[in-house]
C-alpha cells in the first residue's frame, strides 16, 4: 500500500469498519489483521478476496504477454490506486482512463502512462493536461479525437495555455451507426487525420476505438470491426500521417467481453513502418464478477486459455424475518450495484456458530435503499442475526459505492484496504 493511502485514518467516513478502530491509519488497522467476521466488522460490509485478485491480475498478464498485447487495464472500473499500482507490477504498460478528473487521480497516485478514452474539448482540463505534460517529461498520455471540430476545439485551447509538449492523439473509429463515440467512416478519420496534422499542438500517434459498442455484437461483427481498425492504422501509415519521430504506432481496442477476438485480429496486423503497440484496455477482470461478466468473459469460449475468478462479496445481516418466505438484510442499492443483475446470494454465516454454509434456497428479489428482500423456500436454514454473503453483477457500479474495501484472505483475515477515488 502507498504510504500516503497507509497513512489516512480511519474514521465514520469509510462504513463497515470497526467502530474501535477510529483514529488508526489505514496501515496500522491491515497490520492487525482483524478477522471481517470477529474483528469487530459491522455490516454490510464489501469484501475483496485476496486470492481472486492475485488469480485475476495474473490471468490477464499472462494472457496477454502469450499473445503480445500490451495493456492498460481501465482504471475507471476501481479507481483504486492500490490496484492500478498491482496492475502495473503485472504488466500494465499504464491505466486507462474516461475523464480528465481520473487522469488527476491517477497522477496525484503516480501513475506515468494513460490512456484517456475520450476526446478532450474541455479547455479548463486542456490547460491542466498540457501544464502536466510540461512539468513532467516522463509523463505519458494518449488521447482520443473523433471529429474536426474537436481538434479545433483541443487546438485552440491547447495554444491559448501555451503547450510546450504536443499532445498525443489516436482517432477514435466508432463502432457502426448507433454505437456510441467514433468517426463513423474511414473518411471522416481521414479527415481527422488531416485536421490533427494542420495543427502544431497534437500529434497523431494511432487509432483506437470499442469494439463492445458494436450494434448487435457478435463474433464475426467484432471481427469484422476491428479489421477495418488494423486497416485504417494501415492506411494511414502508408499515407505518412504518423509524425516521422515517432517510436511506435497505436493501435487500442479491447474491453472485458471480447478481448479474444482483439487478441485474433491484432495479431493479424501487418509489419508497418514502426513497431505497433497493441494496447488491450480491459478492467473488469481485477474483480471479475457474479453477473455481468461471468456470462461474457471471453474465457467462457477460451477455457484453455485460462478463468477468471469472481472476487467481491457483500456481507450484511438478516434484520427481519417476517414470514417464512421472506426475510430481509440491511443492504440495499446504497451498497450493492443492481444496474445489470441485482445480488447473488451465495453463502449464509450462521449467528449462532459461525458456520458458513450455501445460500440453499435463499435469492434476493428486490433491492430498497438499505434493504435486501429475500425469497426463503421451505427449509432455508435463515433467521434473524446471520450475514448473508452475497456476489455481485458489474463491477463499475459496485466499486463506487465503497471507499474503503477490506482485502480478505479465505479463512476470513483483513490483509489490506483498497481506497477508492470516485
């Protein structure tokens, strides 16, 4: 853990952590290595598993290190520096970022390379990004531009703050009509592409885009899309659109759901005049999931090449039991992400004795505030007291509900705690 995150004291800021621990830096809470079940833990309580997270940061790096993709994990998934820090140990070329606030969060936490997904017309934020550029060479960041009057837009406020540094761009090729961000057509690139060169503060360094967005995204479509991808970086250094001092070329796709697929085609791409760095953006994996991406991890298709595993759980207690088929927890949307799938409830710890035994018969129905309904079928061993242990879909919005999540070894010990910056 970094020392100025080791360093915060624990307080009523950071809910589910024991009341006595007040007044204790984060550092000094992990070092006593409190149990989440008896070490005075209240619910609900988020919980990271620390075997999932080492299992999964170490899948994706040797995943990509066998196909030859760099990679810059999305770091708006967690936005957690202690694991941008472990991403980077393993292999991460740098973190990806959507907004100019996460590239300040990233670089208060130093991190040197970023990847921002998105065109920046922000002037106040152009300022900023370029003062950073100046103040910093060994900072890195690659940006998107999708349209002309954005590049005028970055131009002008670039040269109104001064810019020393030229500001790194990739031309963002959108995923089909309907899709989200992205010029549309290979000629509309073009025309970004010229746009780009007429200015003196942008350089041209790749392409980019999502290959997820792609309307009614199947195998062959995602294929399909990310050919003419690798096709426009191709066309564009032919044409000598890439600056002549540039080391590498760009090329950057890959979310959590096809990441095979960017593996397949980017390997078709061909010797270019410069090295091409092929640069994986996925981010989901860190914690993978019990919803979203259980169902769309590319190793689902790929099972030799590896798993991932689920690594959040979330703790809360049976407050009510007001029928034989219903009981309730004190966990609700303010704490568990239901976007996409609501809780899984997966385990039940019994008040009694401590036990954990499967979730047999229990589901969660509904969600309120800070309550979870649960349908308890005949014989479903539930009553008041016992926590529920439940898995969780999507982890974008199940991070940004916590700001401090315990790290938890399998028989239950607090190893660390990831602080989150949303």
């Amino acid at each position: 853990m970094p020392d100025e995150l080791a360093s915060e004291r624990v307080d009523h800021r950071f809910k589910g952590l024991p009341p006595d621990a007040e007044g204790l830096t984060v550092g000094e809470l992990a070092a006593q290595r409190r149990s989440l079940f008896t070490g005075g833990f209240t619910t609900p309580v988020l919980a990271l598993s620390a075997e999932s997270v080492e299992h999964n940061l170490r899948s994706l790096e040797e995943y990509a290190e066998r196909h030859g993709l760099a990679f810059a994990p999305h770091g708006k998934t967690s936005m957690a520096p202690v694991l941008f820090h472990r991403q980077i140990e393993h292999g991460a070329w740098g973190i990806t970022a959507a907004v100019p606030h996460q590239v300040r969060v990233y670089r208060a936490h130093g991190v040197d390379r970023i990847f921002l997904a998105n065109e920046v017309v922000d002037p106040v934020a152009l300022r900023w990004l370029s003062a950073e550029l100046d103040a910093h060479p060994e900072f890195r960041l690659v940006c998107y531009a999708d349209s002309v009057r954005g590049v005028e837009l970055m131009d002008e406020a670039l040269r109104a703050a001064g810019a020393r540094r030229p500001l790194d761009v990739v031309v963002e090729l959108g995923a089909g009509e309907g899709a989200r961000t992205g010029a549309r057509t290979e000629a509309e690139c073009v025309a970004v592409a010229g746009a780009i060169a007429a200015t003196g503060t942008l350089r041209l360094v790749g392409v980019a885009g999502y290959e997820a967005e792609v309307p009614g995204a199947d195998a062959d479509s995602v294929r399909g899309w990310l050919r003419r991808l690798t096709g426009l970086a191709a066309a564009f250094d032919e044409d000598g659109r890439f600056a002549p001092e540039l080391d590498e070329i760009v090329v950057s796709a890959g979310g959590s759901a096809w990441f095979d697929a960017v593996a397949d085609v980017f390997a078709e791409i061909p010797a270019l005049s410069r090295p091409v760095l092929k640069l994986l953006r996925s981010g989901a994996y860190v914690s993978h999931d019990d919803g979203q991406y259980r169902e769309k991890t590319p190793f689902n298709r790929i099972p030799e090449e590896g798993a991932l595993q689920p690594a959040f759980r979330l703790w809360s207690q049976v407050v009510s039991r007001p029928s034989a088929g219903q009981a309730f927890t004190n966990a609700g949307k303010r704490d568990a992400a239901y976007d996409l799938h609501l809780p899984e409830a997966q385990v039940v710890r019994s008040a009694r004795t401590g036990a954990v035994r499967p979730a047999d018969g229990v589901a969660v129905t509904a969600l309120s505030d800070q309550h979870a309904w649960l349908r308890t079928e005949e014989g479903a061993e539930v009553e008041v007291g016992d926590w529920v242990g439940m898995g969780l879909s999507h982890p974008c919005t199940s991070f940004d509900k916590w700001q401090l999540i315990p790290l938890v070894e399998a028989d239950g010990t607090v190893v660390d705690y990831v602080r989150t910056f949303f």
